[in-house]
C-alpha cells in the first residue's frame, strides 16, 4: 500500500515555490540599490559644492521677501 503523504506534499510545496519565489523577488529588488542612467560614472557633483536645501528655500524666500517690498513699495508710491 502507498503512503499518500508524498502525493499531498507535492502541491504543498509547489503552493510555496509559488508564493516564496515573488517575495523573494520584491524583497531583493527593495534591497538592491537604485542605478541612475541619466548620470555618467564621474559627473557627480560632490555634495560639499552643492548647496543644501535649506540653503535653496533660504534664497528664494529671501528673493520672495524682496518682491514683496518692491510690490509695497510700488503700490504705497501710486
């Protein structure tokens, strides 16, 4: 007489190969690094010579600022 085990277990484990593969896949595309193709291998500004954001939304609030008195100005002299 043959066990029935074996012929159970062989859906079970393709049932797992099935979903184990996928999240095997996503899990190792979330880990891998992102390649940027836009950018040749030494162009790369260091990031010591590239202003910080805050440094960016400090001038244009600054050049903001300014625009706004000009406006002032120009509405207070009419």
């Amino acid at each position: 007489r043959e066990a029935p085990v074996p012929k159970m277990l062989a859906p079970c484990l393709l049932r797992r190969a099935v979903l184990t593969v996928p999240l095997v896949f996503v899990v190792a595309l979330l880990l891998a690094e992102p390649v940027l193709s836009d950018q040749e291998a030494g162009t790369a500004i260091p990031a010591e010579s590239r202003p910080c954001v805050d440094c960016h939304a400090f001038e244009f609030m600054q050049r903001a600022l300014q625009d706004l008195k000009k406006t002032a100005y120009n509405l207070d002299t009419r």
